[in-house]
C-alpha cells in the first residue's frame, strides 16, 4: 500500500495538466483560414470582445482563432503545458513569473477594466460607506453577511484573495460561498442569495440589466483596477506561436486598441474596456 502512494502522486502530478484541459472546451472559432491558432482566456471572450478582435485578425490574416474559456490561472497552466499557444490574463506576478520563468513570452498590456463589489440594495453590512476596498471586506466579515467567491484560481478570485489578506481576514464559514464558476453564473448566484461579490466592471455593465437584485455598492480604490496582458508560447514551441505573437501585435496596434475602446459603446452606450494607454497608468 505505502509503496502505491509515491506512483499514485507522481501519476496525478503527471495528469494535472490534462486534468485541466479536459475541463477546457473550444467554445468557439473565429476565422477560417489556415493559420490556427489557440487562446484561452475568461471575461474577454465571455463577453464577445475575442470575437472581435479574432474576426478582424483573422480576415487580415488568413487564420483561424481557437478559443478555450478558461481563468486566468488554468490559462496559465494550459500555456506552461503547451495546450494553447496564447493566453490574455489578468494576474501581473503571475505573467511577471511565467516570463522569468522562460515558458512565456511577449507579455503586452493590451487594457483594463475595474473591479466592483456588488450585492443587495440593502446593504447589510454598509460597504456604501466604507472607504477602502480592505474596509469593505472586513465590515462583510464582521457582519458575516453572504459573500460569493469564485474560488477558482482566476485572476477575479486572486485579487478578491489579495483583499482578504490586505484586510488580515481568512474567510469560512456558511457566510463565504465558494462556486468553482465563471464571473457571470457566480453573479447571477449572487443575486440569488442575496450576497456581495466582486465582479470585473466589463461584465457587471454587460449583465446589470438582468440583475434587479444587486447593485454597485463600492468602487474607486486603485486596487481595484484591474489589468489585462497577452502572453504567448515562445517562437516554435507551439504550432500556432508565431500566429499568436502576430495576434498580440495586432491588439496592440491601433487598429486592435480601437477595437477595444469602442467595445460595448453601441449596444451598452459605454465602453467595456479601457485601452492600453489608460491602463498603463496602473500597471505595476
């Protein structure tokens, strides 16, 4: 029996990778042409953004973009395994670490959005009046009212957790409530039971209107912004590499950067995102 335990360990060690593949699916495609390519990322493709921005390339370009929905940090691990040649994140130590590292390359800002925390109008633990995001958690901890977390490793669930520890909280108990799930189904269980949550200011103005039940309660700390960068897998270590550095370049052009500023302004009468030259103010 004891002799099983270290090739049980090593086997899981070994499946990890594609433990986390098999819970990622191509959700879409963009493009038809010969020059594919794979990227996974959470919100901007959730959203409709990597639509865009992937149609656009890909006419340009005659290639073909593989979306993988995934947070930030099963992006990362899919891009040190080599299951996807791009990521778009939004962890800077992390990206910072995977560049150090060497399994990692081309790391672009490409934008920015922001963090709310929301939850019911009647605000049973007074976050309206808080003045720090820090102080924001701590008065939903002192007054153990429901709070929803991804729980999930993604850049949204980091940062809640830098939060935590900025405010010297380590959450539990029936009031801390752990999905294992992406931004929008977490929000709508927010709504549901009437908890707080922290949710990226992007999908919060594309949802709100499905979302009578909560509303913005605080915002405007800077450690609530929150950045975006690409990475890709180093020149010919992938098949579609060279593909995904030419999609980086092309977000971090003009073109790809209008993109994203006019992103959401016709069907939400504001942007979704702010560009690289506004992020780049926050990006530390």
């Amino acid at each position: 029996m004891h002799l099983a335990r270290p090739f049980l360990a090593t086997l899981l060690l070994l499946l990890t990778p594609c433990l986390a593949l098999a819970q990622s699916a191509t959700i879409e495609t963009y493009g038809n042409g010969p020059k594919v390519f794979t990227l996974a990322t959470g919100s901007p493709g959730e959203l409709g953004l990597l639509k865009v921005l992937g149609e656009a390339f890909a006419k340009q370009n005659g290639a073909t973009l593989k979306w993988l929905k995934a947070g930030t940090g099963e992006s990362l691990d899919l891009l040190k395994a080599k299951h996807v040649d791009m990521v778009m994140v939004h962890a800077p130590a992390k990206v910072d670490q995977a560049v150090k590292d060497g399994w990692a390359v081309k790391k672009t800002l490409i934008g920015s959005n922001e963090f709310f925390i929301v939850g019911p109008a009647a605000d049973p633990a007074k976050i309206a009046t808080a003045k720090t995001a820090v102080q924001a958690y701590q008065d939903i901890a002192k007054a153990k009212a429901p709070f929803l977390s991804r729980g999930d490793n993604s850049g949204t669930h980091q940062k809640e957790m830098a939060v935590w520890k900025a405010a010297g909280i380590e959450p539990s108990g029936p009031w801390y409530i752990v999905t294992k799930d992406f931004m929008t189904a977490t929000l709508k269980r927010a709504q549901s039971e009437s908890g707080y949550f922290m949710t990226d200011s992007s999908t919060w103005v594309a949802e709100k209107k499905n979302l009578p039940g909560l509303k913005i309660l605080f915002q405007g700390d800077k450690m609530l912004v929150n950045t975006y960068h690409a990475l890709a897998q180093p020149a010919g270590a992938t098949a579609g590499a060279d593909t995904a550095a030419a999609f980086i370049d092309f977000v971090a052009s003009e073109k790809g950067q209008d993109i994203i500023r006019g992103f959401g302004k016709a069907e939400y009468g504001e942007a979704l995102y702010n560009d690289a030259a506004y992020a780049k103010k926050y990006d530390q």
